[in-house]
C-alpha cells in the first residue's frame, strides 16, 4: 500500500493556508501576551526569586515558550480536525486513498509548524525585553519539535474526540493551562515548601518545562534525559492511540 | 458483455444499538452506465454508498470495485471513485479554486490547473474560482462539491441525492451535467428520491427497502413487466354488468355501474391496444360511454407498489 505524499501535501497546504487567514489575531495574541508576562511578572516577582545568579526574565522565557506551545499545539490541532467533523467535511478525508499517515503528517505536521513559528515569533519578541542566550540551541530547537509534535498529536485525539466545541476548550483550559502555570513556568520547583514540591513531582508539565529550561540555562529542576523521555514517551502514546482510533474507526467512521 | 466496475456481495450493516441498515445487499455496476438507486428515507441508500467510499465500516458481504477487493486494496481502488454527498460539506471560508485543488491533491494527483480549469468551466464556476464559497448560492455550492469530486477524474462517480432541494432549473442542468460525465465514460450510481430524475437519467433503476434490494433491472424492462395502463370508460346510463364480450379483459364497474374501469397492460403498448378493443367492443355493441380516461403508470407507480409490497424480490 503507497504512501499518498500528494494527499499528506495537500491536506498539510490546506490546514496552513486555513491556520494563516487569522494570522493577525494568531500571532498578535502570543506576542502581547508573552510580552506581558515579561513585563509583569518580571516586575513582580523577578526582585524576590533567588535564581542563582540567573535573570528572572531569562528564566521565564522556557516557560512562556512551553505555555505557548502545549496551547497552541493543541488547539490548532483539535481545531483543525474537528472543523471537518463539524461542517461534514470529513466525508471527503474518510473517502480519499489517505490513511493515517498522510492524516498525520497533514493535520499534526501543520499544527506543529505554525506553533513552531509562534515560537520563533516569541523568541524574537523576548529578546526585544529581556537579555537571554540559548545554552544548547540545536538541543533546544529539537526538544521544541518534539513538544510542539506531541501536543499536536494529543490536541488530534480531543479533536476527534469532541462532539461539541465545549470539550474541544475542555483539556487545554482546564488541564493544560493550570498544569503549565503550576509547572514551574514562573519559578523553579526547588523554590516551594517540601510537600507541594513532591506534589508538583506528579505534574507531567513539570518536566516539559525542565526540559526546555535545560537547552536555554544548561540547569534545571531534573536531569535533561527525564524530560526527553518523559516527552517521547507520550509521543508513542498518542501516536498508538491515534493509530487505534485508525484502525477501528472510533469517531471517525460509523 | 457489460463489463462490472463494481461487485457488491451479501453487504451487511448493523449499526450500534442493533438497526440492521443493509441486510444482504447484492448489486452489480456495470462500466459506463447510470444506475439509479431509488428508495424512501432509511432505505439503506447512504449507508450503501457510505460503505464504498470509506465512511461506513461494513459488519458483513464483500465490495471488489474494478475487479479488486476493497477491503484490502483501498488505498489504490479510491483513486478512482469520487462522492458526491448530500450535504453541503466543505470550509466555507475558502475560495472555490482551492477547495477544488485540494481535492485533487488529496487523491493524490499532480498539481493541473488546466484540468481544473475544465472543470470549474463545465460547471460554470470558472468566474465564481476566486470567491468564498459561503458567498455563493445553493446551487453554485452545490456544483462546488460535484468540481471537488471531479477534480481527480473518477472513474467511479456516487452521486447521493445530487438534486435534493435544488430549483427545477438547476436540477436540470445537473442532469446534463451527468449526461456530460456519461459521454466521458464516468460510471454513474445515484441515489434520488425523484422518480423522474431516475426516469430521465438512468439505464438501469434499483430499488432499496430496509436494506433490501427489491428490485434491479433496466428502466425499459421494469416499465414493461411492472408498467400498468389504467382507462377509465364513464357513462351516463349505469351497467347492470359487464357485457360478456369484455370478460376476457381485466375490467370491473364501480360508482354504481357509471364507471368502467380497465387495469392492465404491461408497460409495452398492450394495454393501449386492449383500451381501443374494449372501446371499439362498447361501439359494436351499442353502449355509448360519455368519456374515456387513459393514463400509464409511471416509474412512480411501481416504486410505490414496490415498497406496498415487500416481499417482491429481485
């Protein structure tokens, strides 16, 4: 059985062309709002965090980067395959010689990339407020692939998951975006009391947050292997699920 | 010989929760020609279309599509169906031109914007390319689906109830849009709840009950073994009975003797003939009728008889 590049190319254009005619307003969000983080939380608290010697501004930006990608990610994501779902469109994905594959490539690989320029954008705005080097840039550049390529897969399954555009906000409102501001987004974990720092050990986004920290500072709260296998193993995970959804056609095919 | 382009055997559906949608489906298509698939809502139309092209996994029978099993060898067979669905289904925010070449990518065929072009322009949609498609009206975004189901050429065309709710018009130009696809070589298969556009359209007619087929064979033949003629002799002084010399034909009186009434025939001109000999008889014999109602039942009659009859089998 071929792989339909032609059939991957052409559902990752359409997903691009459709994320990038609300560039204005998808670009603009991130950058003000990260710029307003920096602003106000390195105003805020960046005078009383011990960092070792590191700028408070610097140590944030992993963090803003993370929040910005697991949200995006995800959302664009979900987005982009339930929209089909929602209008019928869907019809014609189900009927095309595409299969999970070519499905993947289209849908995730776009979501990915626009978050991956969502990230470049964010960096380039940081660096207008804040002084912040990249210890290990191609590490850094690798281990954003590999979260902006996971949290794409996971917003994939809420998409094909939802039949509403509730559910679709669900996870990444009410899970993603309080486990990135608990995850050490603002403050490294060392800095809380004994038992909230075991408690913050169980959040996943805790070592998203190390990770990408460790490429920027070349120090964190964890080794960098943790976070990258922690990372890759939830990339098998969603990519076996979303293989199983394939296989027997759960929301896609009655 | 007709050639079969796609082999339907056994085909079962059961959905969750129990519905039996298709029970048993066999159906042949043969390449090139126009098979309409007539049926009341529920009949198991979509959901026989829906497991051709992918959007409804089968609980039983076998597809072979060109020869080929389809459960196996989807990804090569689909390059050559094309759907056109019932609802208006695509992103109303994009523009006619790349919806369209975003199908034919999909289907993974080069890049031809000439072809697109032919397309768009068989469909009067060459001035419509760059417009939004939410900015165009019903029947135009209808002919968007057929372009974006016609850009990779196939070779197999399902059309599900291409002209539901469309003005006379425009369902007129979808019929010479099909006779266009026919003279192209396009396989045919459409669902209608339009008699008359099955009538119009198709060589062969099936008709589809509780996921039963009832019924597939040529129009022609159908309207001669089923096709009835129905005339109506009115007169002004009743009957006491049928005179002996019409008892060899299928008439009977009603309204108290003023009526007349023949039923039969056979759909090829029999019926006809045997209304000129029952009038020609009443003459010889003196009885004066004061009016002669004739019709033919139509394509109508014998789906509806059909479905009033569920037991007739193919």
């Amino acid at each position: 059985m071929t792989f339909n590049a032609r059939g991957a190319f052409a559902i990752f254009k359409n997903e691009l062309m459709r994320m990038f005619r609300t560039i204005f307003g998808s670009i603009l969000s991130p950058v003000i709002t990260t710029s307003l983080y920096l602003v106000v939380f390195g105003a805020a608290m960046g005078e009383r965090m011990d960092l070792g010697g590191v700028d408070y501004g610097a140590f944030i930006v992993p963090g803003l980067l993370m929040l910005t990608l697991l949200s995006e990610s995800t959302s664009n994501a979900s987005f982009g395959i339930y929209m089909p779902k929602f209008t019928g469109a869907i019809y014609e994905l189900l009927s095309a010689p595409v299969g999970v594959a070519e499905t993947l490539i289209g849908f995730v690989g776009a979501a990915a990339v626009k978050s991956l320029i969502l990230a470049a954008i964010i960096l380039g705005t940081a660096s207008l407020i804040v002084d912040y080097s990249i210890a290990y840039p191609l590490l850094a550049l690798g281990y954003i692939v590999l979260v902006a390529a996971s949290f794409s897969l996971l917003g994939f399954i809420i998409g094909l998951w939802a039949d509403g555009f509730e559910k679709l906000q669900i996870i990444p409102l009410l899970v993603l975006m309080p486990l990135t501001f608990l995850g050490g987004t603002f403050y490294p974990i060392s800095a809380l009391d004994g038992v909230w720092q075991t408690v913050a050990m169980i959040n996943p986004v805790v070592y998203l947050v190390s990770g990408l920290r460790w490429t920027f500072l070349g120090q964190s709260d964890f080794p960098i292997w943790v976070s990258f296998g922690a990372t890759v193993a939830f990339l098998l995970i969603c990519i076996a699920i979303i293989g199983w959804i394939f296989k027997t056609g759960w929301r896609l095919r009655e | 010989m007709p050639e079969p382009i796609l082999d339907i055997r056994g085909l079962e559906k059961t959905y969750k929760g129990g519905v039996k949608a298709l029970d048993g489906v066999d159906l042949t298509i043969n390449r090139g020609e126009i098979f309409a698939l007539l049926g009341p809502n529920g009949a198991g139309k979509t959901t026989l279309i829906g497991s051709v092209c992918g959007m409804v996994r089968p609980t039983g029978g076998v597809i072979e599509v060109f020869g080929k099993n389809l459960a196996t060898q989807w990804k090569t067979l689909r390059r050559d169906i094309g759907l056109v669905p019932q609802e208006l289904s695509f992103d109303m925010f994009d523009k006619v031109i790349r919806q369209v070449r975003y199908s034919r990518g999909m289907f993974g065929c080069a890049p031809d914007d000439a072809r697109i072009e032919e397309v768009l322009r068989s469909l009067s949609l060459w001035d419509k390319r760059n417009s939004q498609i939410r900015a165009l009206s019903g029947g135009m975004k209808r002919r968007v689906m057929i372009a974006k189901a016609l850009a990779h050429d196939p070779q197999l065309l399902f059309l599900d109830e291409p002209t539901a709710g469309v003005d006379v018009e425009l369902r007129r130009d979808m019929w010479r849009q099909i006779d266009m696809l026919r003279e192209r070589g396009v396989t045919i298969i459409l669902t209608t709840h339009y008699i008359e556009e099955a009538e119009e359209m198709a060589d062969r007619v099936g008709v589809i009950n509780n996921g039963r087929i009832l019924l597939v064979d040529n129009k022609d033949a159908i309207m001669a073994k089923l096709g009835r003629t129905e005339a109506h002799f009115t007169f002004d002084a009743p009957l006491a009975d049928i005179p002996a010399s019409l008892s060899a034909f299928p008439v009977h009186l009603e309204e108290g003797g003023t009526c007349l009434i023949y039923r039969g025939g056979d759909g090829t001109g029999k019926g006809k003939r045997e209304v000129a000999e029952i009038a020609q008889i009443l003459a010889r014999e003196g009885i004066v009728f004061a009016g002669l109602d004739t019709r033919e039942s139509t394509l109508e009659d014998i789906f509806v008889d059909l479905l009033n009859e569920p037991e007739v089998s193919a």
